[in-house]
C-alpha cells in the first residue's frame, strides 16, 4: 500500500461519492440534454393531443358530410329545395321572386 491515502475534504458530506455523481449527471444529461429530452417529449405529446382533437373534428364533420350526402341522394323534396334555395334555380315557365328582407 502507498503510504498517502486518498481523503475526501471535509466540505463534501460522507453520502456524496463519485459513483453516485457520475449517475446523476447521466440522468440530467439524459433529461435536459440529450436527442429524447424531457422538452421535446413535452412538445410531442402536446402536437399529438392536438392532431387527436383535429382529427376528432374531421371525423365528425366527415360523418355530416356523409349524412347530408346520403339525404341528398334518397330524397328529391330535400335536393329540389337544395338546387332552389342556394341556386336560383327555377322550372320550366315558373316565376320566382327573390326579394331582400331582413
């Protein structure tokens, strides 16, 4: 044995060890600095919470869609109103008066 022996000063507590240092400083470096930090995370999980709540929207508006398209090809009253209404569209020797009133 070498006659000098390493001791650790006395302003480092006796829990502190190198092992026990070097484990922390890969997990904050894991955490705060690497490819997959703990940020980036974050901010995914927020993006994909946010395309869930789109696509739930485009799903309901695709199932209206899908409805008014399905009444649109089974019911002629409600596609003749359709054509009137949103196209001017009128019969033959029919006379429509458009008028503005609020």
């Amino acid at each position: 044995m070498s006659p000098f022996k390493l001791q650790r000063p006395k302003w480092i507590p006796r829990w502190l060890n190198i092992p026990l240092l070097i484990f922390v400083g890969f997990v904050v470096v894991l955490l705060f600095f690497g490819d997959n930090n703990y940020m980036r995370i974050n901010k995914y999980r927020s993006e994909i919470n946010d395309l869930k709540s789109q696509i739930k929207n485009n799903l309901d508006s695709a199932a209206m869609y899908e409805a008014k398209t399905n009444e649109l090809n089974t019911d002629n009253e409600s596609l003749e109103r359709l054509v009137r209404e949103k196209y001017g569209m009128k019969r033959i020797n029919e006379e429509v008066f458009i008028t503005d009133i609020p």
